[in-house]
C-alpha cells in the first residue's frame, strides 16, 4: 500500500479523507478527530484535527490485535462507543493507563466491500451536554461509509492510500489572544495567561509575569514546563493535557522555589486553553508527594509526555512477545520523547552480535554490525561483555578509541546501555543522536530504569521466539515437504499457521499416488493447538496413507482412522475429508468425518458446494459408519479442499463465507492454480480476524488430461470392489 505521497491521484484521495474528517468532526461537535488506515497487521494515524502532532504521536501506531479501541472497531468491524473514562477503564484498561482523560470516545470503522481498511476515532468532553446525540453518531458512520468507498475505489483504480509517513495535523484555529495584551488584562488581580494548542504561551498579562517570575519576553512562545523548572512535575503538564483532550476546566497548585504556593485554573476552548493565576495560601510544610519538581527523586520522568510513553511502553512490552515485536514497541514509543534520531538493539547471539530491530541510523551502519563477532572491538561489544553503559556526548571518545570504524563518526552522540537480567548481559540498545548531546543524571537515570523493563521483556521474547522456532519445526516436520508429481493433474497446497507462533497446529493435508491414475488426497483439523495435536496429526497421516495403499475405500479410511483416534486420544477429536481420484473413470469417491464441504468447479468455472454426508467427528463414537459419494470429475474440473480456518470470521455465517470462497473460485478463469491459492489464503488473511488462532490449509487439485479407461464395470486398480453410491449438491 502506498503512502499519501505516492502520487496526484492518491494525494487527492487523501486530500478528500481529511476534507470529510475536518467537516464532519466540526458537524458532530467533537473536539479532537483522528483517521486511522490500515496497513498490514497495523492501524496507523495519518490525520488528527484538534490536537498537534506532538500530542497525538503517543497514540498515532496501532498494532491490529491489541486490545485498544481503534484495534477493536477494525476487527470487528462494528463501531466502538465509550461515553466515559469509567466505560473505557472497564474495557480498555491498557488504554485508560495511557489516556486518563475525561472524555467520550466514538470509534467506526471503514469497510467495504467486506474489507476493512481503517478507522476514524472522534473524542467529546464525558461529561455535559457537548456529548454527542444519536443523531451525530449516525452521522459519524456515513462519514466512515464514505472515507471507506473513497479508498476502496482508489484501490481498484491502481492509487491505493496508505498512511502519511509524518501524521499531518490539522492547523488549529489562531489563537484568541495575541501580544500585545489587552489593556483590561491588566487591571486585574490576577495573573492570566493563554496557551495554544501545542502548549506555547500566545499572551502573558504583567500580573501573571510577576506571580512566575519572569519577563513577559522570556515566557512567551514557549511551554511553562520548559521555562520554569519547578513546574516540571509530570501532574502539571497532564492539567494541561487533559484540559486540552476533555475540554474541561482543571487545575492543580504548584510551589515557587521561594515556597510561595500559586494555584492555577486551566479553561479550554478550540483554539487553546486559559490559564488563571492567583497566590495560594499553604503550608510550608511539605509532604514528599508535593515535592517541587526540581527536587524529584533521580529517575522520575520530568514531562507527562514521557510518563505516558513509559506508561504505553510498559503495556506495549507486556503484550510483544516476540523479539521482533519488543524492537517495534520500543522504537515506536520511545523515539519520539527521548529525542533520539538512532535506535538499535543489539544481541548477542551465539559469540556474535545480532541486530534485530534499527531505525534512524545512517545507512549500512545496521548491516555492517550485524555478525560480527563478540570479540571484535566494539563500544556494543564493551557494553555487553561488561554490563556497563556507556554515555558519549561527543563522538570523539568512539572515534579515538576505535578508529577502524567509520560509523561512530556519522552521528555526533551515543548511549550504550546494557541489557541485564538475571543470568547475565543478553544486548543493549544503541541511542544516537544529529548533535551533541550532555545526558544530564536525571536522564541516565531515566534511561537506565527503562533499561531494566526492556531487558525483561527482550530476554522472555528470546524463550518466545525459540520455543515458536521448535514448534514451527515440528509442524513442518509433520506436514509434507513436497507432494508428488502426477501425469494429469495440478496440484497447489498452502499451509498458514495461526497468529500465535507457540500454537502448533493440528491442520494437516496430503496426497498419495497409488500409479495408473489413481490418487487420494486428504486433508483434516484435529481439534486443539498443542504438541499432542501435531502429533495425533502425524499418526493419523500415516494411518489413512497404510489403509489407502493396501486398497480401502474412503469411507473404510475414515473408519480406521476413527478407531485409531479412540484408542490412541484422551477426548481429542478430528475432521477430515478423504478423496479418491480414480482419473481413468473421470470420477471421485469421498467421504467426510465432519469437515467443511469440498467446492467443485466444472470446465466451464461454474462452482457447486458438494453436499457430502456430514458424517461425525473422529473420535467421538466408535463403530460409526460413514459414507462415500462419488462425483463425476471430467478433465478441466478443480476440486478445493480446506479446513475451517480458511472460512470461519467472527459474527459471520460460515455458509456466507463458502459461498464467497466458491464465487472466488468461479471468477478466477485461467489463472494459475499456484497464484489463485497464494490469493484465496491472503484474501482469507485480510478478512479473517487479525488475532485468529486457526491455521488455514488448503488443498486444490485440477485434472488436466484425459486417461486412458479402464474396462466396463472395473473398479479403479487401488480400491478393493465395493458399491458406492451418493450425489453432489446445487450448482450455483
């Protein structure tokens, strides 16, 4: 998918997307709008109204299975309606970690066409009466409706719209005070000061001025929290924040270095937020919790930013389990509020460094570091073996000390920090930086106690990530490497395994060539995700190919494989579709325990689903019977077998689903059947819910050539004789 910049085309697209999302955002009364699109497993912000871009960014990344609630309404596919902080806590505890504003939350996701392709998220005040009516929120779901057609039609004109590659946010109205003040501002005993959108101070009367201890020149276009070091505690940036995503009054009191106490009453609007200042009379006795910010134990964050980025991080690295997945978390959430223009990490990985995850670092600098060995002299080297960090405001020390590598010159800072658990130093993680840069102790502090939440995550994606490499081995191992080649007929298999890498599954398919034009073919799902599933599956391959061989029918397969089931399984049970291709007599025999019924497609690419006998599940009851049915199967016919990963989605008719699989099936005309299977299965991947535990097997054989027949009334050479007798179902 590309971006919004690719071309005339998609820039107009996207131009119309931020046109609605602008309109309708200002229609429904909604203070802060956002537009998500989907781009593989992720949701991505590329268009936010109400709120700069600094603000946003914490929550502008998405991943598809999170349990967020733009994450939600796209897998879903339903809108997602939050009217309070209470309603979000109870649903989303991870996002009222990280967004504890009191707000209402409208989130409708745009599908067409049975595809969803992003989601738009609106935000009211919680409490009031600017929330929004039925009225508005139906409105809300046209807009979807509409952005959806907008991208679906782009799609289908070749000008697919991604997300932005910087989130473009929506200039704000200007700000309703200017410098010079008003001279009534100045007539009163208060200070006032107004802030924009991104938090500058726009207007600062003398009062004010007086009561902060600055100069009016010195305060204006730049954050209080920036300028006066004992505003600094996270609380009172978040006063703000949450004035800001609420549009609610607040406040908080904040104590002068000089132990004066000022109270301060924040009162947002769309262009900004008021703030009124006035002495506070306190105490001077001051508990621990009211510190001043300058005084705050070393390590603790000094803006709300990086509390919620630390607080989004924390649940990040609680829900990544991979060591991919751990690299993307920490370079999404941490770039952008350490400041860093470079992040790596760094492995060690049997006696030489491995770097799983980089961003920002000049190019080949990634590659030339990945593999080599541990004992080569290097500061990640130094950092690993000796778990001490190691903090360059310069890069003259790197380049002194290890002059054979060019790359410490192309960046002008570094941070080197160990990642240390209890069996020892596994990596670190690389900062670099455009400019010098002097890593003050608050800020090692910081970045050291961030140091051990990435350690622990990274080390249990380590354990992750190989105990996934031996259940994938042992799935593969399990299933065929390669299907015979038969004079005739073509054949396409595709396998995918489930989104949790730890779940082995228990989807199995094959075909055995018994010679003279004559083929079984068999596919099944044993029940459940575990080792003993991948290896029931394995001995049920072996059973039906031992009964297939010495001549049995499909449905005394089936039998045989049901008896084996009952005795070998504790309550495990299996589908399974077995086919004989008897090619000579243009025919074939099959018998289902169960399973999803087979499509048919005729020479003409019309398509039946084939009504085969339910039959029970193997291992359920001994001594069933089962039958087969016989179809006629002249050259051109293609035959789709598959397991109910493939069909099944959530809040869907599994009947709709085959059927639109049969109708994919008709249209493909004469595309190749290895390329119509790679489209079912990503077809089936976009559709299918993002978090789905079910593998997808899939299984197409078309006859391509005529044989030779046998004599009147024989029976195909493979199978012992015996009568079968059935018919297929509608043609559609």
């Amino acid at each position: 998918m590309h971006g919004h910049e690719g071309g005339a085309a998609t820039q107009e697209v996207a131009a119309r997307l931020d046109q609605v999302l602008e309109q309708d955002t200002r229609a429904v009364g909604a203070h802060v709008g956002g537009l998500y699109l989907q781009t593989g497993q992720t949701l991505q912000m590329t268009t936010v109204t109400g709120v700069p871009r600094r603000l946003a960014r914490p929550w502008s990344r998405v991943a598809l299975a999170a349990p967020v609630p733009v994450a939600e309404a796209a897998r879903s596919r339903s809108p997602v309606w939050l009217p309070d902080q209470q309603e979000l806590a109870r649903r989303f505890p991870r996002t009222a970690l990280s967004f504890p504003y009191a707000v209402a939350m409208y989130v409708v996701p745009l599908v067409a066409d049975g595809i969803c392709w992003g989601a738009v998220l609106l935000l009211w005040p919680g409490t009031g009466s600017a929330r929004p009516s039925d009225a508005d929120l139906a409105r809300v779901r046209t807009a979807a409706e509409r952005m959806a057609g907008l991208l679906k039609e782009a799609a289908d004109q070749g000008h697919p719209v991604g997300p932005r590659h910087v989130l473009r946010a929506v200039e704000p109205p200007p700000g309703r005070y200017q410098e010079p003040g008003a001279a009534l501002t100045e007539r009163l005993a208060e200070g006032m000061v107004a802030l924009d959108l991104r938090g500058q101070m726009t207007f600062v009367n003398t009062r004010a001025a007086e009561l902060l201890g600055h100069d009016r020149s010195e305060l204006l276009r730049r954050e209080p929290w920036e300028v006066l070091p004992w505003l600094g505690d996270p609380a009172h940036e978040n006063a703000y924040l949450a004035a800001l995503f609420s549009r609610l009054p607040t406040g908080f009191s904040a104590r002068r270095p000089d132990g004066t106490w000022l109270s301060f009453r924040l009162y947002p609007d769309a262009t900004g937020v008021t703030v009124w200042i006035r002495p506070e009379d306190r105490s001077e006795d001051m508990s621990e919790r009211e510190r001043p910010a300058d005084e705050a134990p070393p390590g603790v964050p000094t803006r709300a930013g990086t509390l919620f980025h630390l607080l989004n991080l924390a649940s990040s690295l609680t829900e990544a389990t991979s060591v991919q997945e751990v690299c993307e978390s920490l370079i999404e959430q941490m770039m952008p509020v350490l400041g860093t223009q470079g992040l790596a990490v760094l492995i060690a990985d049997e006696g030489r460094l491995r770097v799983p995850g980089s961003r920002g670092f000049p190019e080949g600098m990634d590659e030339y570091f990945d593999g080599l060995p541990l004992a080569a002299q290097t500061e990640g080297a130094r950092t690993i073996e000796t778990g001490v960090p190691g903090f360059h405001p310069t890069n003259a020390e790197l380049v002194r000390a290890y002059p054979e590598y060019q790359h410490y010159r192309d960046m002008a800072a570094f941070a080197f920090l160990p990642l240390t658990v209890s069996s020892g130093t596994i990596g670190c993680w690389v900062l670099g930086y455009d400019s010098p840069r002097e890593f003050p102790p608050d800020e090692r502090a910081e970045l050291t106690t961030l140091t051990g939440m990435i350690a622990q995550a990274l080390d249990r994606a380590r354990l992750y990530d190989e105990n996934a490499r031996v259940a994938r081995g042992l799935q593969d191992g399990l299933l065929p490497s390669s299907l015979p080649r038969v004079v005739g007929l073509e054949v396409a298999a595709r396998y995918q395994p489930a989104t949790h890498a730890l779940d082995v599954g228990g989807d199995f398919y094959d075909l055995i060539d018994f010679g003279a034009g004559q083929v079984g073919a068999v596919i099944g799902d044993v029940q459940g995700h575990s080792v003993q599933a991948a290896a029931l599956m394995g001995q049920i391959r072996t059973s039906m190919h031992t009964q297939a061989r010495v001549g049995a029918h499909p449905e005394e397969v089936l039998a045989h494989s049901n008896r084996l089931l009952m005795e070998m399984s504790d309550g495990m049970f299996c589908s399974c579709l077995y086919v004989h291709f008897d090619m000579p007599g243009n025919r074939a025999l099959l018998a289902s325990a169960g399973h999803p019924p087979p499509i048919l497609r005729h020479a003409d690419h019309s398509t039946e689903t084939l009504d085969l006998p339910p039959g029970l599940l193997l291992g359920i009851e001994e001594d069933v019977p089962f039958e087969a049915v016989e179809v006629p199967l002249p050259p051109g016919a293609t035959l789709a077998l598959y397991t109910d990963g493939l069909v099944e989605r959530p809040g869907e008719d599994v009947g709709a689903s085959i059927d639109r699989l049969a109708e994919t099936l008709a249209r493909a005309g004469d595309e190749p059947l290895d390329a119509l299977a790679d489209r079912i299965v990503e077809r089936a991947k976009e559709t299918v819910a993002a978090e789905s535990s079910d593998d997808i097997a899939l299984l197409l054989v078309s006859c391509t050539n005529p044989h030779p027949r046998q004599g009147p009334g024989r029976p195909p050479p493979s199978l012992r004789p015996m009568d079968t007798t059935g018919s297929a179902a509608t043609r559609r």
